[in-house]
C-alpha cells in the first residue's frame, strides 16, 4: 500500500464483501457447513464457488455465510439453501461444479437440484 487511493480502493473492496454477506429479510441464506469435516471434505473450494458465482452473477439478494457442524459428517460437504417462505433445501456431497449448477438452477431459475439433495443420498 503506497498511497491514500491505495487504502480506499482496499477499503471499498472489503466493504462490498461485507454486504454480499449481510442479511435481510428477503436474501436467500447459503450456508455451507465449515467444520472439520467439511473441510476435510472438500467445502472450502465449495464455499468459495458461492461467494464467485453469486459476485459474478450480481445476486444482491443472496447471502453466502459458514456454520459449523451440520451433523451428517458422511455427506460432507453440506450445504443448506434457505429461501424466504419456502422449506430449507439440504444439499450433500457437494462440489465446486454442484455449486455453480445450485446458484443457475436453485437460486437463479427457482428450481431445486433434487439429484444432490438428502432425500436422493440416502
């Protein structure tokens, strides 16, 4: 950092990341389970695949946050979509690739991803 411009752009930058993750009454939540043995299992890429596709996607009503244990450590990575008025959606097994389909398909066009679902793991 060299410069008052520098620090400010820095700042603007942190702040837009900040609200991408604020809540209102309306936002759809993302939450992907951040535990242990999510990690191990592969959520960060996961994680990280929602905050990208809802940036690049300008989702300004979705809200990507971490929890930790969801409690069905053999389907790690978890991730539950929670829409407003609607039954929370639980997705198993998930991975990068999965993410981006669940944004298009799930928060984008309104359709649930049922393939990935608890229901269809078990």
């Amino acid at each position: 950092m060299k410069s008052l411009a520098e620090l400010q752009e820095i700042r603007n930058r942190t702040l837009g990341n900040i609200t991408m993750r604020k809540d209102s009454e309306d936002s759809v939540r993302i939450v992907v389970g951040m535990a242990t043995c999510g990690i191990a299992a592969g959520a960060r890429p996961v994680m990280s695949t929602f905050v990208e596709e809802v940036a690049k996607r300008n989702l300004e009503h979705v809200t990507v946050a971490q929890t930790g244990c969801i409690g069905v450590c053999r389907l790690e990575p978890i991730v539950e979509v929670m829409v407003p008025g609607e039954e929370k959606v639980t997705y198993v097994k998930m991975t990068p690739e999965k993410a981006k389909q669940v944004v298009s398909e799930h928060i984008v066009n309104k359709r649930v991803v049922t393939e990935y679902t608890i229901g269809a793991a078990q």
